[in-house]
C-alpha cells in the first residue's frame, strides 16, 4: 500500500523509552533513579533524541505515578535536557482507578503522558490531562482501540497517537504485524484522526517495526524499554548506544 507521510518535516521524530518496567536486572544501565534517569536523558539528547519517555520510580525502584515524584522528576529532565518529557499511566503502575486518577489530577510539569486506549478509565484519564494541559499520547494496540479513540471526540487534541502492537500480543510474526499496523492506520485514517503517529513495538518486533516507521516517514522509539539489543541483534551498553543505531537507520533509509 502508499506509504502515506503523516509528519510536515524530516527527519521523523526519534523518541527514547528510558526504563519502562525494566530493572537492572535486565540492564546494568537501566536508569532507575532520578539521578540515572537526568543523566541517561541528556546523553540520549546529545545522540540525536528529540523526545522523552519515562517510567517515574519511587524509593524502592517501583513505578509510580505519585504525583510529587512525577512532577519533580519531570522538572529535573526538562531541566537538564530541553526536550519534551512524558511518562506513563500504565494501569499495571496504580491498577486501582480512583487512586491513578486522584494523582493525575495532581500531575502539572510532564509535557505529555502515555494512555492506553484498551484499559479501564482511559477516557477518564485523557481528559484530566488536557484539563491540566498535560498532553496525551494515545497507545493503540488494535484496530478496536483505534475506533475507541474516536469515539472519544478529541482525538485531535492529543498530541500524538501510538501505534504499538505488543510483541506478546502479535508474537514474533513480523508479516501478520506489519499487517496489523497497516489495518491500524488505516482505521485512524478513516477517522479523520490526523494527529502526528509514533510507530513501535518492544522484544523481537522492535526493530523491524521501528524500520517500517521510518519507511513511512513516522515518528519512531527506542530505548531499553522496547529493546536490550541494537538492529543486528547485538547487546547495547546504553539507551544512547540505541539512539545511535535509531538514527543510523534513519538517515540510511533517509538517503
């Protein structure tokens, strides 16, 4: 199909997702701390990132969505680093509703957070975050999640929608994948849903639909919350390490 560009400028947009659940664990270099967190951000901007996904961490490295903790830490990074900074309102953080929301409310310094389309308050919590001018990605994971999003009448108030099917989701076939976002965008498409899109995904499917992204000229991330390894299937030390490999793809398929 067309690859249809649904960005005004090149080169597209290269995110980082710094940390997400990850511990270290699974990365000696997964920022936890604030401390981490600042100093990874600035080296991910000093390699070419142009936006910020974070995953806030409280005293015993658990996520969190307290809002002092998120409001400052958000304060910091933007601080040190200049770029836009997001965070997460994943339900696995603070499953029970009431209390997620009750500390959104709260949240005034991220400049946009993620909100999964196919969980519990999703609207809900939308709306309480471009009450407080906090700006929302929407993470689409399936078709149905996208004809969720328009039923929510501000789709185009949002700041960018996520195209993210799950690797436990779609498993490790990257045509029924590749398929699937096709079916995605379209559906947004259909929807008048205009929006800037990211595109990406996490394990084994991280790379070739971070490729894909860039074939369609979308916005894209990485980061060790998608990916440990770079695009051949070697051991990163660093987010910054696949800022480097992101944008070296980039510009190959750029020229």
């Amino acid at each position: 199909m067309p690859r249809k560009r649904y960005l005004d400028s090149a080169p597209p947009l290269i995110q980082v997702a710094n940390n997400g659940d990850r511990t270290k664990e699974d990365h000696a270099s997964v920022p936890i701390t604030a401390s981490e967190l600042v100093r990874d951000t600035v080296a991910c901007v000093a390699a070419g990132a142009g936006a910020m996904h974070v995953h806030p961490r409280d005293g015993d490295a658990r996520e969190t969505v307290d809002a002092t903790i998120v409001n400052n830490l958000a304060r910091k990074i933007q601080a040190a680093c200049g770029v836009p900074i997001g965070v997460s309102t994943q339900e696995d953080i603070e499953p029970d509703v009431d209390r997620r929301l009750a500390q959104i409310r709260l949240w005034r310094t991220p400049d946009y957070a993620s909100v999964n389309m196919c969980e519990e308050g999703s609207v809900e919590v939308m709306q309480t975050l471009l009450t407080n001018g906090i700006g929302v990605e929407a993470g689409i994971w399936s078709v149905a999640d996208a004809d969720a999003l328009a039923r929510t009448g501000f789709a185009n108030r949002i700041t960018r929608v996520l195209v993210e099917p799950n690797e436990w989701q779609v498993g490790e076939d990257i045509r029924a994948t590749l398929t699937l976002i096709d079916h995605i965008h379209q559906t947004l498409t259909g929807h008048g849903i205009t929006v800037p899109r990211l595109q990406h995904s996490d394990g084994v499917m991280a790379w070739p639909v971070l490729k894909d992204a860039l074939r369609r000229n979308l916005q894209t991330r990485t980061g060790f919350e998608d990916s440990l390894v770079d695009a051949e299937g070697n051991p990163v030390a660093s987010n910054a390490a696949l800022v480097h490999a992101a944008i070296t793809l980039r510009d190959e398929i750029m020229k």
